[in-house]
C-alpha cells in the first residue's frame, strides 16, 4: 500500500497498524477519507491481515471534517451528494471491515473522527483523548447518529447541543473505552489486544465481526437464531476442528483460517 499519502500502513506479523498522517488535525480530507476506504477494502481480502489498529498521527486522532477543502469539492450541483455518500462509506468501511478493528484514540475524536471511532470493534484510549461533536459551533450537524452507538441520551444531546466533549477518564468511567493509558502505554496495548485477536481463528473472528455487526438491530429471537446458524457453520471448519484438538492435547491451536 505504498501509493497511500495521508495514511500509513504498517504490516507487522498479522496485524496492519493504520496511521492517520493528514497534518496539523488529522481533519478527514477527500484524500484521506477515499485512502482509509481503500486500505480497509483491501485489508477485508488480505487473510495474512487478521486483526487492524487505527490511530492517529501527533497529538489529534482526528479533528473532523475537512472544512478548507470541503469548499474544492463542493462546487457545483451533484457535489454535495457524492461528498456525504464518500464520507458516510469511509465510516462503513470501517464497521464492515472483515477484520476487527481496534482503534488507539492518542487525541480528540471530533465528530467525523467520533464517527470513526465509533465505527470501530475495540476502543482504547490515551488519556489526552477525547471525544466531542463540535459541528454546533460552525453551523453543521454530523455524527450524532454514530454517537449513539456510544453515549446515553441526555449525555450525547448535550454533546450535540453545546459542543460538550467528553475526556478519556470519563469515558472509562462510563464504560465507552477499554482502557484510559497513558500516551506512551496506548500503542503497546493496542498490540497486545490485536495480537490476542490474531492469535483466534481467523475464521471465528471474521464471521463473529460479521455476526455481531448483524444482529445489532435484530431482535432476541431472529438475533440468536442467526448466530446459532453462524456457530453451526464455524463448526464445521478445519480451524474449528483444530481448536478442539488442541484444546484436547492442551498445546496452542495452529490456525490455517479454513
């Protein structure tokens, strides 16, 4: 992936570390938003990749949108919809990436960066991050809904309304994030978190991604009953095999993700 200019992606072992490098902010800028879009798409192929980190460059994880460029590119009729239909995919391909995604929150996570963060499987973060919806201040809404996957009611509406953000140690205490580290403790965790993920069947991590991102609007009945097929399924894999054998002879499983 080295034709990539505002992301840098590094491969280490199974795990891809996805960096964002858009300076000063990290804001979300086209360029940015369609490279993250690609990575993504290309890492949901890749079956060496089993596990990714996102996380940002500097002191910001990502200031949200990109309010210099939006005026380049939205400069005639038809550019207002293909602009939110990139936006909204760069978030999508985040959430539907095959492989989990943790993401390393070193920063503020400012509305399409809260987007992105709750777009993610696994949320840590440094305790300089926080998390804000400031599109009240310049006029705009934007991130609220994703918001919600995160944040109780009136606390999310007081974000919206006032432009509230919300620091890391809170987040931990309200049971947001995983972790709340300090900046040089981030980045190792993340790691050790992706290389517990990689070390799983890549099969049961894949289709697990698949099923939870599935039945999160289903109901209890339809919920379970996919998931019950899913497990039927997972089963019936070498991998699945492989980990009862070695649970079995009690040594580690070697995985072939099959």
């Amino acid at each position: 992936m080295h034709d990539l200019t505002q992301l840098r992606v590094e491969i280490d072992g199974h795990v891809a570390t996805l960096t964002m490098d858009s300076p000063p902010v990290n804001a979300l800028t086209r360029t940015l938003n369609d490279e993250l879009t690609l990575a993504l798409d290309r890492i949901s192929e890749l079956d060496e990749i089993r596990a990714v980190i996102l996380t940002g460059a500097g002191k910001v994880f990502c200031a949200g949108a990109d309010l210099k460029g939006r005026a380049e590119n939205i400069k005639g009729p038809g550019d207002l919809p293909a602009h939110a239909r990139r936006t909204r995919e760069c978030f999508h391909a985040i959430r539907e990436c095959a492989k989990p995604v943790i993401v390393a929150i070193n920063g503020a996570a400012l509305g399409s960066g809260l987007a992105m963060v709750a777009s993610a499987d696994i949320l840590i973060a440094s305790e300089k991050a926080s998390l804000g919806l400031p599109e009240v201040d310049v006029g705009l809404l934007g991130g609220c809904r994703h918001a919600m996957r995160l944040f109780g009611h009136s606390r999310l509406r007081r974000m919206a309304l006032t432009g509230y953000r919300v620091g890391a140690a809170e987040l931990y205490r309200l049971g947001i994030i995983e972790a709340c580290t300090s900046p040089e403790e981030l980045m190792p965790m993340a790691r050790e978190m992706a290389a517990t993920i990689a070390a799983k069947s890549p099969v049961s991590t894949r289709m697990g991604k698949h099923t939870l991102n599935l039945i999160e609007d289903m109901s209890l009945r339809d919920g379970y009953r996919y998931e019950q097929d899913m497990t039927a399924i997972i089963g019936k894999t070498d991998d699945a095999k492989e980990a009862q054998l070695a649970f079995k002879e009690k040594r580690p499983a070697v995985f072939k993700g099959r």
